[in-house]
C-alpha cells in the first residue's frame, strides 16, 4: 500500500505561481512512476504530468508545456509540480498518484496508477 499526501494547493490570480507537493510518508517509491492528474468540476478527471522513477524522463499534456515542470526526490520520497502562468482553466482538483513501472503510453492512463492521493484544490482568478 502506498499513501499519497498532497499540498501546496490554493487560490491564484491568473499568471501566478504554485508549487504542489507529493509526500509518500515512510514508503519508498523508487519503483512507481508517479503523475499528476486533475479534475475540474463537471469534466473527467485528466493526465497533466508525470515522471518516471529515476526523473530522467518526464511527460506533458500539451496544454501545460511550458508552464508546469514536475520532478522528484526519491531520497526524500517527494514529487513537486511546479505550476506557473496560471490561467483560469488551470482550476481543478489536483491528484498525485503512484504506478509500479509504467512505461511509454501507459503514463498518461490514469487506470494504470494503482494508488491516489485525496487531491488538492487549485483555483486561479482572472
């Protein structure tokens, strides 16, 4: 079992700056690829970043590119998502979660993450 803990969430204005934070308390997760997924109210919950255990190889949804840098610490057992450049649409429920040795197209397929943290909410104000 894999316990995820999520922060870092908040209220921004449009073209402000978060940084969210995954925390797996006590567990090692050198063998998870870990993602970022987010929900917006009344939409499926989508792909948004995600990194491979060793943090060499990191993916991107298109609309994030640019604006949203993830890496980790497996010393630390810490996943960040750096957020920059906000825009109203960014505004959902932030998850991070934890899949044992995903490789290529399988990162962005949230049924393929096996643990999920509680989320955190981002809300960016134009």
């Amino acid at each position: 079992q894999v316990q995820l803990e999520e922060s870092g969430g908040g209220l921004v204005q449009a073209g402000g700056s978060l940084r969210l934070s995954c925390a797996t308390p006590g567990r090692r997760v050198t063998d998870y690829a870990m993602g970022w997924f987010r929900q917006a109210p009344g939409k499926e919950r989508e792909f948004v970043a995600a990194v491979d255990w060793s943090d060499s190889i990191t993916y991107y949804t298109d609309s994030v590119k640019g604006r949203f840098t993830i890496s980790r610490d497996n010393a630390r057992n810490t996943v960040t998502l750096q957020i920059n450049s906000l825009k109203p649409e960014d505004t959902a429920v932030y998850y991070c979660a934890a899949g044992f040795l995903l490789t290529g197209g399988e990162f962005a397929q949230a049924t393929r993450y096996a643990y999920w943290g509680q989320g955190t909410q981002v809300t960016v104000s134009s």
